[in-house]
C-alpha cells in the first residue's frame, strides 16, 4: 500500500508539472524510521521505496534530501513529506522572503509561506527546513523547492500544490499591474 501511494502521489505531481524527472522526493514516517524514495528513481515511477532508520547510518540507495527528511520526522509530529521543484514556487523564491497568498485557498491553508535558504542534502538545510515547518505545513527553499508536511502523502502533495498555486496567482497578478 505504501509504495502504490507513493507511485499515485507521483504521478500527480509529475502531471502537475510539480517535479521533472527524477528531482524531487517523498517519505512516509513509519515506527522506528521512514520510507523514502531511492535516489535518481522518478516519482511517477518510484520503485520500492527505502527504509531509513530514525537513528543511524542511511541507506547509501536513499534519496540526497533524507537528512531533510530525517530532521523534519525528529522534531515534528508530521507523518508524511513531500519535496517538489514547482516552478512558480522557486521563481519567487528568488525575489521574496516569503510569499503571502492571494487566493482563497491558500490564504486559509497558509497564511504565509515562509522562503528559506540552505544548500541542498545538508545537516543546515534539514534544521532550516524542519524549524520553518514546526510553524507552517510548507517552506519554498530559494532556487531548490518546496518541502511540505502532513499527516499523509495526500495531504502534502495537496498543500505542495496550493503552494505552487499561489505563487502563479501572484505572478500573474504582477504581470497584470506591470502591463497595464
């Protein structure tokens, strides 16, 4: 069941246009540790996914952003993890600190999407991301992507979405004023 939600939610996301190729991860929190995809398998066809203990070595197969992942699992109550490279989402990232939605949905889902900043597959950027997350369900990393938390795979690729939503409203918007 885990690894068919997994390959669902990545399919959506590819179609979405949410991830390109094999960039991106997700990751199920389980007793003891957490599922995540393996490293260079693509979303929409993500293979068996990888066990990676809370404590320990990983799995050398496991994906480049499990400390991330890790991190957010040992000080939150979040029980799944989506990571995407949304374009609307990283565009903005690079002129905003954060992004305040505009549209109704994201305004009630996130008032604010707070911007962070962090190399990626570091011990920096896995506290970075996991302390923004202990104060909201999404964080957008500038020029990487987004990381969204919840309670299931359904429920972060959702607000994975919402985000990258709301940031093409408010380009949108912008190139509205700017034109006219």
């Amino acid at each position: 069941m885990r690894d068919r939600d997994a390959e669902r939610i990545g399919i959506r996301l590819h179609a979405e246009g949410l991830v390109r190729g094999n960039f991106g991860n997700i990751s199920i929190r389980e007793d003891q540790g957490f599922y995540i995809k393996r490293r260079n398998a693509y979303l929409d066809a993500p293979r068996e996914l990888i066990f990676v203990p809370q404590e320990g070595a990983i799995p050398e197969e496991a994906s480049r952003e499990t400390i991330v992942h890790r991190e957010i699992y040992r000080t939150t109550p979040y029980r799944a993890v989506v990571h995407a490279h949304p374009p609307h989402a990283i565009a903005l990232s690079y002129i905003s600190k954060e992004v305040r939605p505009q549209d109704c949905e994201g305004e009630l889902l996130y008032p604010r999407i707070k911007v962070v900043e962090g190399v990626s597959g570091t011990h920096t950027l896995a506290r970075t991301v996991a302390a923004a997350l202990q104060n909201s369900p999404a964080v957008i990393v500038r020029g990487h992507g987004t990381f969204a938390a919840g309670a299931s795979l359904d429920e972060a690729y959702v607000l994975t979405s919402a985000v990258e939503h709301a940031c093409r409203i408010l380009i949108l918007l912008r190139q509205i004023k700017e034109s006219g």
